[in-house]
C-alpha cells in the first residue's frame, strides 16, 4: 500500500536557528490539511535541529490560527493584516524573544523668539475640559525617529513649524497603553513661524504663555513630575543644562539612524561627524 507524501510547508531560515512561514498565497487552505502539513513541518524541522517556528496568518487566512494553537503555538503580536503566532520545538530553553514592550510618546517645548512657550488646551482624553494649559503631546508612530515626531505633532495640533533642538528628558511607566510599558521624551523645539492654527477636532484652544506663567498653574504646581519638568525648562533657558542633541548615523549595513547625546563637551565630535562624507 503506497502511503502519500504529506507536503511540507514553505519554511525559510532565520539568524538563530529557527523558521519563519509566511503565507504569502492569496487561496483559501482547509484547515485540516493545515494542521497534517504543520504537524509533518515540525517532525521534519525537529530532526533538521530547529528550534523556533514563526507562522505569520494574513487575515485571510484567520481560520487556520485555531489549528495552529492546538498544535501548540501561541499569539506572538498582532499587526492590522496578520497575526504572528510562535512554537518552541527544541529541547533546549525557550530564547523566542518576547513582543514588543513599550509604546513611545513625545511631549514638546516650543520657544519663540521672545522666549514665551507654545500650549494647548486638550479637548479630549486626561486633561480635557480641565481648563489646564500643557504642552503639545501625541505619540510616535511606526517607523518614526523622535525629533520628527515631536515636530509633526506641534504642526498638527497648532499649525506651528518648528525646528528640532534636544531631548531635554524621558521618563518611563509601566502598565500604561494596552499594559505595555511607556517612554516620554521631552523635546525642546525653536518655533519657525508663530500664527497658530489650532486643530478643532483634538485642541480647544493654544496660545503661547510665558513660562512663568505655565509653571504657575495649580495643576503643574501639584503634580511632581510635570513641576519637575518645567523646572528643567527653566534651567535650560538659564544656560544651566545641556540636553542630548542629535546627530544621523548609519549601521554597516547602510541603515540611517539618529544617535542622541549631550554634545557640551563634545562639539568636537559633531564637528568631526559632519565633515565626514
């Protein structure tokens, strides 16, 4: 009797001794002949050495992620087109790194030229209706360095162009989006034109408020960590600190990137970097 020869899935080697499946057919596949060519995929994987298989699921393939948990694997991170699932089938120590840990947020420090700094009044979330004057806010998105971040959410909440300086501070916090932890870089920006053009659908009202007048709000008098950042605001514009600038760089295999650091003692090295061809 001919016994027949299950197909074995697509499976491409990744850095670190494991396989990757993605399904990049557009035909619907039965579920059950998912599950027979999944469960010959890994014996076969197993006696290569393997040790980790990743499954990414394109939406359309949603009815095979019951057959796939059954067969052990389980929810890696979601994305809005698929759905990463992972198994590990060796009997060494499990090393599948865990999914992304944090969501990242900008908060701006706007000066214009006679020193006063750029507010908002937010018509929605924490400090909606609240009356309370704050810095422009807004989270990063996917594949978007910090210093163009903060200056995309300045023009889209004020209408305001501005010119990255420094990150004068971060902070970090857990259990915050999703229970994802959070990390909050404070950027200092130079404004490069001053008519604003509040966005209805987010802010109520923005202005530019002189500083004293910012720290001298009851709310940012009260809260420890915003007091605590308006008084490094302070600082800065006493000459009295020193954030980290930024300067683009690029890895070995030519991909750009911002490297942030505290340049008061280092011109030299800025000055070295940008004559570089």
């Amino acid at each position: 009797m001919e016994v027949e020869r299950i197909e074995l899935l697509n499976g491409v080697e990744d850095h670190h001794g494991g396989v990757v499946v993605n399904f990049d057919v557009q035909e619907p596949m039965d579920s059950m002949l998912f599950s027979s060519k999944l469960e010959a995929s890994i014996s076969n994987w197993r006696k290569q050495g393997k040790k980790g298989v990743w499954i990414k699921l394109p939406l359309h393939h949603a009815n095979l992620v019951d057959s796939a948990v059954k067969s052990g694997f389980r929810y890696h991170h979601a994305e809005p087109d698929y759905l990463m699932l992972v198994r590990w089938i060796s009997d060494t120590p499990d090393t599948i790194p865990a999914n992304a840990s944090h969501r990242i947020g900008v908060g701006a420090f706007v000066l214009n030229n006679y020193k006063e700094v750029l507010v908002v009044q937010e018509s929605s979330g924490k400090f909606g209706g609240t009356g309370v004057w704050k810095m422009p806010t807004g989270a990063v998105n996917e594949g978007e360095d910090i210093c163009d971040a903060a200056v995309r959410e300045v023009k889209e909440e004020t209408g305001i162009e501005t010119k990255f300086v420094e990150v004068l501070a971060f902070r970090e916090s857990h259990k915050s989006f999703f229970e994802k932890s959070d990390l909050f870089f404070l950027c200092m920006l130079q404004a490069q034109s001053f008519d604003i053009q509040n966005q209805a659908s987010e802010i109520d009202a923005a202005q530019w408020m002189s500083l004293e007048d910012y720290a001298a709000q009851p709310f940012m008098q009260d809260n420890e960590l915003f007091d605590f950042t308006t008084k490094i605001c302070f600082s800065k514009l006493g000459g009295n600190y020193t954030g980290f600038s930024n300067v683009r760089t690029s890895t070995s295999s030519g991909k750009k990137t911002y490297l942030y650091f505290n340049n008061r003692d280092a011109s030299h090295l800025l000055a070295s970097q940008q004559e570089q061809p």
